[in-house]
C-alpha cells in the first residue's frame, strides 16, 4: 500500500482535529463534512479496500466499529441515530485507498444519500 495522507495523519506528519485514539483504532474529524457531525474511524494497520480484508482483519473491523459507537454514545448522537459508511474503491466513492469508516450524525438521513 501507497504512502497515504491516513498514514501521516496516524504518524503526526499531517495534523487532523483528532477526537479518538486507542491501541488499533485513530478517528479524526472529516475536513469536508457531509453532516454536522462527520468523524473518519481508521485502522492504524492499514488495509487499502474491503476488498483486501482477510480473516485474519475480522477483529480489528470489529473495533473499529465498536470506537464509532462508542464515540456515538458518548458524543450524545447514540438516540436520535448516526450512519456508519464504508466506500469500497472508485465507484463506491472511496477516494484515500486506507479502509475507513464514516460516522455521520447531528441531521436525519436520507435513503438513497443524497
């Protein structure tokens, strides 16, 4: 896998409005937010895609969407409801090839996204 700006991001080399951290798991506050609240989960073990998970991935995936929800809770969003998002590749919107996670909150969601 490339060099990638979550890479520097989880070295410190590229700052990022940080809002969790833990052994696995760095989340950071998305600069082009698509909700009032859009926080990026990440796995300080990179992974570029779905696609490449393995099972040996299958406990960090858990904790990284165990760090969303418990952010969620905390953050007071866990109630009223919050979307988690992961994008595979191109067509599925991915565009930092480092597997994350979006946790999008603070307005109600449409289906389909728009």
């Amino acid at each position: 896998m490339s060099d990638t700006l979550f890479a520097k991001i989880i070295r410190r080399e590229i700052p990022a409005d940080i809002v969790y951290e833990d052994e696995s798991v760095l989340a950071f506050r998305d600069i082009h937010p698509q909700a009032p609240v859009h926080v990026l989960f990440i796995p300080k073990t990179p992974v570029a895609t779905l696609n490449d998970l393995t099972e040996a991935d299958a406990p960090g995936i858990g904790r990284l969407v165990l760090a969303a929800t418990h952010f969620a809770k905390a953050e007071g969003l866990a109630e009223d409801g919050y979307r988690l998002v992961i994008n595979c590749n191109r067509d599925g919107g991915q565009t930092v090839y480092h597997l994350h996670l979006h946790l999008l909150a603070g307005r109600a969601m449409q289906w389909p996204p728009g």
